[in-house]
C-alpha cells in the first residue's frame, strides 16, 4: 500500500493493484489516472471537478454522494451510507460522515469511505465528527482523520476517533488550508501515541507513506 498526500483531504491510494483517489482537490501537473474516485460530500474543498478531469480516463468510476454527483460528470455513480461496492474483489464500503453540533455537514449529506484489498483497509472518514458509528469501524490498516476544527473535528476529537477505531496507522488531514494548522496535527500525534497503540504519520504535502 502506498498513500499520497496532496493537502486538505485529498488523497492517492495504491491498494490492491488500484489507483484510487479520495477528494482530489487543487491537484496538478501530470499525474498517475485514476482506477476509482471517491468524493466524500460536494463542499468545493472535497469535490473539484477540475482536479477530477486531470486523473480520469473516459470511463473512470466516481463515486458520489448525491449532492457531489451533481456537480461532476462521467462515469458518476451515486452512493449513500451503507453502500458496499464490490469491485473485483476490491471493496469499497460507503460510512456515515456528519457534524453532531455544527450547521456544515448534517447526516446524509456527506459520507466517508473503507477501501479494502489483500488484507488491508484505508478509512477515509471525509468532514465529520467524532460520532458513535466509529465504534463500529473494524480492522483499520490506516486512518485519514481530519483535525482542523471548525467544520470537522478538532484534534482533541480525532484522538477519541482514533481510540475508537484502533487504526494501525492514523494521518491527520483537512488542516494547514481552510481551518487549522500544523500544530493541530502535531498536538493529535503526540496524544495518540501516548494513550493508544496507534501510530501518527504525519505527510508533508506531496508525501508518501509505503508499507
């Protein structure tokens, strides 16, 4: 597995013979095409249809909630929480991802993502909260927690949604370009390491972590 940042909450996943981008967003140059898109809400910061265009081939699948889907064109499918899409044998599963005391995100609107192959998984936990379905997210190789604040989490929250779900890798995301900073990230790897066995990689932009 290898994981690329390219900031915010944007992603590059190789897993399972498959390239999948998860909210590619402000993305350019020449880049490696897409196997699978996966856009967790239509926010502008999370669904960038220009950045969409830059790595899809004619029929690369999207997969979209419905606000997101109508902002893009293609090969979009449009997805809900609890969808479970096997393709191949590389199986995306389809999470709740919302705000619990904030206006931004309300339940059904956005959702976030499992990627699963060969034994290992990528959770991609899109904007949302610390809310109770974390509970429920087992067998997390990694873990792509948003830290900011604000519109998500803050780090004190990602250190419970860490504990939660017991990734064996966590990496702290969506900071350092709307809301929230490098220190939040650092604040989130020093406290998970210390009350959990989880381990914080935290990516420069344009970083890869191998395993």
């Amino acid at each position: 597995m290898k994981l690329t940042w390219y900031g915010q909450s944007a992603f590059k996943a190789v897993l399972g013979g498959n390239t999948v981008y998860l909210d590619p967003h402000g993305l350019a140059g020449k880049l490696e095409p897409a196997d699978l898109i996966l856009v967790s809400h239509g926010h502008w910061d999370h669904c960038d249809p220009d950045s969409i265009k830059l790595i899809s081939e004619e029929d690369t699948p999207i997969l979209a909630p419905k606000a997101a889907a109508e902002k893009l064109s293609g090969n979009v499918q449009e997805v809900s929480e609890k969808d479970v899409i096997d393709l191949d044998g590389f199986i995306v599963e389809v999470v709740p991802a919302y705000n619990i005391n904030k206006p931004n995100h309300p339940k059904g609107s956005g959702v976030g993502y499992i990627i699963r192959a060969e034994g290992e998984s990528v959770y991609h936990a899109g904007d949302t909260d610390l809310i109770p379905e974390m509970q429920s997210l087992l067998q997390i190789t990694v873990a792509l927690l948003p830290v900011g604040g604000t519109y998500t989490m803050d780090a004190d929250e990602a250190v419970c949604a860490a504990e939660a779900i017991n990734p064996k890798i966590a990496i702290p995301m969506h900071y350092g370009e709307v809301v929230g900073s490098v220190e939040d990230a650092e604040e989130f790897k020093v406290k998970v390491e210390e009350e959990t066995q989880t381990k914080v990689v935290i990516l420069e932009k344009g970083g890869e972590l191998e395993l």
